[in-house]
C-alpha cells in the first residue's frame, strides 16, 4: 500500500526565505503517502541524532532528508479517503494520503525543514502548536504569513527548541479544515535518548465527524453534535489495540484537536499524566488517575506500568462517544411492546429507528437495514459474546510474552482458572 | 421503607467459579431493599475491619455477610421508582430498590464477592470502575465476560486492593442502562482507620436525566440535552443539605457518570482536592480551589475546613444545571409588554412558556399550568423568599452545635446581628 | 465618552444594617459610568493601601469613597448597550454603564462597602464568587439576604479577607440576569505589593451570547448552542491586543462565567497556572502549559515570561468559538459546483448560507447580504491578509519597545529578515 511520489517545485511556488538557499529551493523532497490505516510502526531512526520512536495509532512517521545540516520534511495537504473502520470510508482532507497526517518525529536541537505543498482546492498554512519558534513560522494566516495558494508550497524553518508533544494543524479556515481530518502529531524527542524513556511510547490525536449515515464527506459546520468520535480518524472496531509486555512502562500520548473535552479511561490500572505540550510535569505535580480529562488544544502523555495482565478497556468516559453514527433522536419505547408497529412507522419514517422497549440490546433483532457506508452503533465481538461499542474504544493488551518491538495485536486473552466466570 | 427480600439461586444460575465452593453458591445472601431518597447514614461495621463509614447523599449503604473470610454483597439490577424531588418521581433502573443503587463498603485487603442478580428485561454486567481487579472480574461483556442474561445471577470475586473511591454501573448497553440510573458509589477504606480521617465524609454521584414534562421515562439517546441535573438521582429542592458540626474537617467525594463536566462550586470556603478515583493526591500537588471540574468517568473528593458559620451554596456552576425541565427553547421577550398577547399564544402552541419582558423572575405571575409529575423550573424557598433553583444545588449548613453523627438538616441559620441586611 | 451621575438614595431604599450609621446612609457614593469598550487602565490607588492594579481588557476599574476606614463602591445594575465588536451593538444587562461591570480592586485587610443599586425590570442581588464573608454578605437570594427589589439599593459590608482573583454576578434569577451580560471582576491584591509581582498584569471573563443575527437582544434561555463566544463581551476583531515589552512577566486572570469550558490557548510561550479563585497555587503543583481549560466558575492566572518578539495568537482552542455568528448549520457543498444554483436558493431561504464546494474562504465572493448589526462569521485582516477568526480570538503582542504601563496597540509585528516566509 506504500507508494511514493516525486514533487518537483513549480515556478511561482512560494518558498521560504533567508536560510533557503538557491540550491536547496530547488529540490524539495519526495513526500511519502500511506493510503491505509494500519498501524506502521517506524523503524530507529537512519541517520541524524538517536532517538526512540513512537507508535503512531493507526498511523505512521514521515521519512525526512538530512541537507547540509537540516532535517527535512515534505507535507502534502490533499484530499484522503480514510476508512474509519471496516465497512466504512470518509472523504477527508489529510496529508501525504493519510488523515491525520504522518507523525514528525525530531531531536531537541534539530533544525527542521518542512516544504508544505497545498493540493487542497483552498488555500491553507500550517500551525505548530505548542513550539517555540520564529514568530514568522507559527502558521497564523494573516498574521504571521500569507495563506497558501492552491498549488503552492510554502517552506517552514525553525529549530526544534524544546522537547516534547505537539501537533500541527492548519490555521487558515481553520475550522473547516479540521473538521475534514487535516492534524498530525510532531514529537520532540529529548536530546539525551535515555531521559524519560518508556518500554511503549504510543501516540494518537482525538478528532470527530459528522457524516450522516450513507454519506462519505464530513459536514463541517457541526459545532458540537458529531456522530462519529474518533482516535486518529477511527471508529471502534477499527481502532487498534495497545499491546504490551506485562511490567513494560506504557507512555500514552493524547492530543485532542475535536470540539468537546474527552475523559480518557483505563481500567485495571492507575496512571499519571507525565507530560503536556507545555513541558514534563514535575513528579511533585502530579496526580494518580485512571480518567484525564483531555481539553481541546491539550496534549496529554500518560504514563503507567502493565501490571495486570489481561485486555484493559481503555476508551472515552462519554458515553455517546463510544458509539458509532445512528439512532440519537429515538424516543423512548422501554415499557412498550413495539415489534407489531415498527414495521408501520418505518414504512413512513425510512431513518425510523426503534428502540427495545426491553433496551437497546435487542436493536439486532429488529433486523433494521443499515444504509450503505455505515458502521452500526453498537459493534464488536470478543471472547464472551457482544461487546456493544463503537467511537472511541480499544484495548490495552497485557500479554506475559509480547516482545518488545512487537505491535501485532496479540489476539484475545485467556483468563486463567479463578478469575473467569462461567455458569455453574 | 424498610424491607427486605431473600433471594434463591434457581437452577441455572450463572455462578463465579473459582473460589465459590458447592456450599457456597447454595446460599445467596439477602439482598436489603431501599425504595425512599433519604440519607441513611450507616451504623459502625458491625463484623470485619473498623472503618468509619461515609454518608450518601439521598442513599444508603449495603449490608454484607461474613462467610469463610469473604464479604459478601448481593445486588439486584431491577426497575425502580425514584423520586427526584417532591412532586416528581421517575421510572428508572436501578439496584435493590434504588438508583442509584447502595454504596458499597469494604476495607483495603478485604476478599468481597458480589452477587449479581439480573431483574431487568435485558442483560447487564457490573464494571468495577477504578478497581484494580484479574481482569475476568472486571466486568466488560463481550470481553471479559458474557453478558448476565436476564433471570440469572453472577458473582464477582476480588480481594480490594487499593483503598479509594470507586464507582460501579453496567457496562453492557452501557448507555441505555446508565441513562436510566444504573448506577453506584464504592468505597475502599483504608486499613488503618486514622488514615485520611475526615469528621464528615459525603458520597454522590452526578448524573441527569431527560424526562418529557408529564412523563416520568428517560428517553434513553439524549447525548448532551438533559432537562434534569442530578446528584444521585435528585434535584433541588429534593437534594439533602450537607450538614456539619463548625471546625470539622468536611470531605465530599463526587464521582460523575452523566455526559458532561460538572463544575462543582461552594460558597464561602476554598478546598482541594485530595483524592481521585486513581488514589490520594501528594500535598505538593493539591490546588487550593473553589470550583472544580469533575469530568465524566472522574472521581473527586474535596476537603476543606467548615471554619464559618451559615449556609453555603454548593452547586454545579454551569449555570442550567441548577434549573429543572422546561422552558429552554423560548423566544426573548425582554422589552416587549407580553402580557396581552400571551394567552392568545398558548392557545395555539400549548406547550409555549413566555419569559417576562423584564426576566424570568416573573414567570410565576403568568400562572402557567404545569404538567403532572413535573417540577418548576426554578424553586425553593428560603429565610429570605424565593431561591429560584433547581437541578445540582443544595447547601452546606455549618452550625455550631450539629452533633458529631447528626446528619438531620438543621433549618435555615440565623444571622447574627451585623451580618445581614435589612430594609432601612 | 465618561460620565457620572450622582445617585441620591430615597426613601425607603433597602439598606444594610448594622455597620452602616445613619450617617453613610444618608449619602452614597456617586457612581462612574463608562459606556464604551476601550481598555482603560487604571490610575495607582489615590488612598488607602498601596497596590500595582490590574489592567481589565476592553474594560475599567471602579474608583471608590474612603470614608470612615471603609473603601466605598456604588455598583448600578441597569440596561446597558455594549459594542461587541464595530459593526455590532448588544442590548445587554450590566452595571454602571458596561457589561461587565467595573472590576473591584482593594487590598487584603481593606473594610470595603458596595452599594448595589437595582435600575434592572426585576429583583437581582449580587453573589461575590470565591471571598470569605460573613453568610448574610453572600448574596444568594432567597438563602442569605432578600431580593434587591427594583428600584432599591442593597449595602454589602465585609473585609477582604484574602488576596486572590474572584467574580461578581447575580444569584437572584441567575441564569437570565447573566445571559445578559452581568458579572465583573474582582481583585483583592495582596497586603505587600511585592508579593505575586507582574509586569502585566491582565484580567477579563469569558462569557457568551446567543443573538440572531439582524438582533441586538441576547436570547436568555439558551443552554449551550450560543453565537457569540465573548471575551468581557467582546468578539474579534473587538477584542483588545495585550500589549507586553519583551521580557516581561506576564499574568492574565480569566474567570469563566459562561457556560462551557473555555481551553485558553497561547502561542509560542508556555505558561503556568499560578493562581485560581481559591488561592494561589503551590509551585510544586503547577503544570507547563499552552493550553489550559478553563471551567464554568473557575478563575485561573496564568503566567509566563514575554520572551519571544512577535504577534503570538491568544484564543479559545473550540474552533466554533472563534466563529461569529451565522451559518452553523449549512451543508457540506464540498465537491458540488454551487455558484450557479446558489442565488436560486437565497431566494427561496433568505438565510441560508452556501458554503463554497472548495471549503469556506471563498464565501466572500457569493456576496451575500449580511443582515443589519450582525458581523461576519470569519473576520479581520493583518498584515499577511485575511485572518478568518471571530469570537475569542486575540495576539498577545511583544514588542522591544513597549513602555512599561503603555497598553496603547503597538500595530502588527514587522518580521525580522530569516524569519518570514515569501514568493521566492
């Protein structure tokens, strides 16, 4: 599914100045695409300073080109199909075929190049939210650069000044374009490789959509009623698992670039937020948890040890956001046997959703159609029957033989003798 | 209101393996049954740990059985009726009796076991939110468990391994089943009863309802427009004052499993807060607030000194979630003289709900009928008239003769000369 | 644009006892009125205790009367007019002349005396968020002291107990009387002015409106789906700029009373939190952040150095609050060619708003007709073109040559050579 395109800079194209030299304008570096949403974990890193890399969720890390001293990226702004679980694709913006786009992995001190070539058919500009930086690159169309243009590519400069998490995102109609999938996740790894390292180091960005069921393409004025929630434009079931090796450290990076605060949850273990976009949080700062509340425009990496083995839910504490697309405006038939008119209303109501009036369970045995593209929404099948999710859900694996390195989902878990129930 | 059932296991049944013997499973203990909204404080543990039992706001604490070393607890997931305030009852879901159902109360060490019988007319579960538990107790249908079908009875097993505060609510159709009220607060004493000592130590939970003015079934796909804002299944004027003795060291545990952030604010005191659902906050961590953001799937117990005498407004700040149902939906009319016009249009659209032109204080002067079963929007009455809230709001009443143990509400407090104003 | 009215108290009028002589009462202080929506930073203290003031964006502070050792206040709660940005004015509630009122400030210790005086069409009263005071000095209607009856005038008395940032709004017909714009600043500055000292020293409240476009009257029983996300009831391009020289410390105080969580977001500086309502927070407790969420009745005081020159974005991280209002509920035209069918549906739908099948920076060229006093949706120009935001949207300006206690816009930010990009 990798595929690579050569970008050749057009005349015209808008580029940065001062340190960009005649030579180096000229060639701009081929931009990797990843069409899929598998989870790719990269490999260390080829040349450069060391470092540790991250595992992006369902995501992957941009491939850079040392040039006399600088690390240099190339980002695509364009259109992406996204699937956002099986049976489901979405018509996004993204970047380098992906939304979001690749994650940017650099070293504290780094000076970093990113050509940003705009296949949108609208103008747009990227913000690096959180870093430190020449005024002049912060990414604010209007204030500290020009929009641009279609066709376009524009050239970021600026030194990696300050480790940590952060993201990138547009801020030029800004809106929309979150709204149809365009962010991405940038790490800053400290200088020293062996400070603040942990066994798995995941990072994935909070986003949501709202793609009325049979439809592919986001509606983006929606303010707060989205109908998909999603982590790194996925959907439970299509979200992958965390695996890890029982007694690893586990690092969690979140970053939430969607319109409403998300409560992430784990169960069977306590954790600690380690680390915002703002810096480390010192170790007298910080609180035990097993809910952070992550507030849109927040970075939070979480931090804990895979104690317990097992499959640990790990999920947004909202409830809607752990459902797919369908069914929010149904009234309430708890009480009222409506198998014989259902079929009735449906007939004069096609988007009629019914609801037991034994409780939502039994929505399957209503044997409802579903329009085409469009995920149920309550999903999912584990070892023990119907596990009735969707949005924003995975699991936390904790196996006692996963390798480190290893991020292939390790299959369900097997409850030894007396911590399983069964009937008598 | 008292009364109490003795449940059989039939034949079956859905029993723990493990650590239940034959002898065991034969005999499912007694489950107590509370049907009233008032606060009951708990005797002293009359067998097992010493601890110093916590007060639930509106509720109850379950009795348990002592059997080869193990606490055991029985609940039934059933239908309950609720009271929400005087004037208001709800037909929800809940356990033995209630929703939310007993708090449960065990010591750091303890080996409990709980059975759980499914009286609803769908399948449940009971995750152990916060608990560190083998993950085949932990409660997630599909994964770590089938479903409990309905008529059946299940048993969890886990030794409580960490003192705290803990919630517990289904999580198989987890949504419907917490919008209709499924819910409970758990408590984890630590071993040594002097540890974290507090003179008064309250427990609630914040949830919300949306009930149709004249009905009393929530309609379950409500995501983020509630009418009702509860604290365990409560509204003001029904929620119980907090009342303590001047100089006692007050905590409050707050855990919310509504869909939203609960600002929860007091009046006339700073506190902070000492403990999560993850465990308790170092001192060097703690932020000396007035307000503080519960999120959803959060645990928070504040702490402070009733040092002043009075009654102190304690709320959600989020200004509608102290109201009741109605009236959100009603044009301005502030500056139009409505009075004339305003029975015409009632006539036509029955359900219309004018707001005086010179606010809503003077809602009560157009003498709208309000449906069956419905509460005012705005209520109450105080020393000094009209209160004019409803929803999370009540007071805590500082005294200086409030008895150690006594939690009747003490009245409305007297002002001491010079502290309170009057016509001149 | 200043001016002042003398306010005789007549007969009858509501008076605090105890404290208050006859004498007090017989005169009460002349109220300041100011009617426009400059910054107006505020003269050093004339009397009583020496302080460093605050700085109120788009606002001012109230002068007081020493009389006796009482600091005197007169607050006017009346109708008022508030420019919310150019082009748009608001028909709001506030106090003397302004919505928000006048931000307070006295020091720790100081004996202060308001005389709120109640011009609104119905009863109000007025709540001093996050002080110690004596219970009958609360404010809370119908709890500690009667409703403000129109017309009358209500004497608070207390001493300011701690230093620290809090709020003042009704606790009378709350909801209604603070959709209207009615709240303030309050600033108890601590004993010794050299405690907690700042270069800059900011305050504002985040608050919102719900007007329809070609309105001036906020609709007042809006819950959540407001449309104008304000800042001291001002939008972008209305907002003032926060002027700093570089190197300052800088301290903004934002106090939430709207009705959602605002995360305040800045760019290119990391800050702490070092104070809320409650006190000032520990150093060992304090985060590193770009972004922190602000909840409803929560004030936070961030802090950083002014270190980097330039033109950095300060704003609500909800992309839809940094939106005017208009056009939240307009389809997804991305990939349908509208121009030619666009007009014909204006003419069927007056309101309705295409949203260009290349995103949403093309509306400008429909040309559509914007109603009277409503503003655009995306807003502003700089240097570098179109800026495209609204609502709580405004830079944080640093600059050389700023003079200490100027607060006068310096204009936008010329870009040193190296550090802008442009066409090559």
């Amino acid at each position: 599914m990798l595929s690579r395109r050569h970008f050749l800079a057009g005349a015209g194209s808008l580029i940065g100045a001062g340190l960009v030299s005649k030579a180096g304008a000229a060639t701009i570096p081929e931009a990797q695409i990843v069409q899929h949403a598998d989870t790719l974990p990269p490999p260390l890193p080829p040349n450069g300073r060391p470092f540790h890399p991250v595992v992006t969720l369902n995501g992957w890390s941009a491939p850079w080109r040392m040039k006399n001293g600088w690390k240099e990226f190339h980002l695509i702004a364009e259109p992406v199909i996204r699937e956002l679980a099986p049976g489901m694709k979405a018509t996004l913006w993204g970047y380098n075929g992906s939304s979001p786009g690749p994650t940017i992995e650099v070293v504290e001190g780094d000076k970093v190049r990113i050509f940003v070539t705009n296949k949108l058919p609208e103008p747009t500009s990227i913000h690096w939210h959180g870093q430190r930086l020449p005024n002049g690159m912060d990414g604010v169309a209007g204030v500290t650069q020009p929009q641009i243009p279609v066709g376009k590519t524009f050239v970021y400069e600026f030194e990696a000044r300050r480790a940590g998490t952060f993201m990138y995102h547009p801020h030029a109609d800004e809106v929309t374009q979150m709204a149809m999938g365009m962010m991405g996740s940038w790490i800053t790894h400290p200088r020293d490789p062996a400070l603040h390292r942990a066994d798995r180091d995941f990072v994935f960005l909070l986003n949501a959509y709202d793609i009325e069921p049979g439809s592919s393409t986001p509606k983006v004025n929606t303010m707060t009623d989205f109908n998909l929630w999603t982590w790194n434009s996925r959907v439970f079931p299509g979200i992958a698992s965390l695996p890890c090796r029982q007694g690893d450290r586990v690092r969690i990076r979140i970053g939430n670039l969607s319109m409403t605060n998300h409560p992430i949850h784990i169960h069977g273990h306590e954790f600690e937020v380690t680390g915002t976009d703002g810096g480390w949080v010192p170790k007298t700062a910080r609180w035990p948890e097993v809910t952070t509340d992550v507030a849109v425009g927040q970075m939070r990496a979480i931090e804990f040890d895979a104690t317990d083995l097992g499959d640990w839910a790990f999920h947004c504490h909202k409830g809607h956001h752990t459902m797919n697309a369908m069914g929010h405006d149904v009234p309430t038939m708890i009480g009222v046997d409506h198998r014989k008119i259902a079929d009735k209303i449906i007939r004069i109501i096609p988007d009629y959703m019914v609801m037991g009036e034994r409780g939502m369970a039994d929505m399957g045995e209503m044997e409802m159609p579903i329009p085409d593209n469009t995920l149920p929404m309550m999903s999912g099948h584990g070892p023990f029957g119907p596990i009735e999710m969707g949005g924003m859900f995975t699991l936390v694996k904790v196996r006692k033989d996963q390798k480190p390195g290893d991020y292939t989902d390790p299959g369900w878990y097997r409850h030894p003798s007396g911590s399983v129930a069964r009937e008598a």
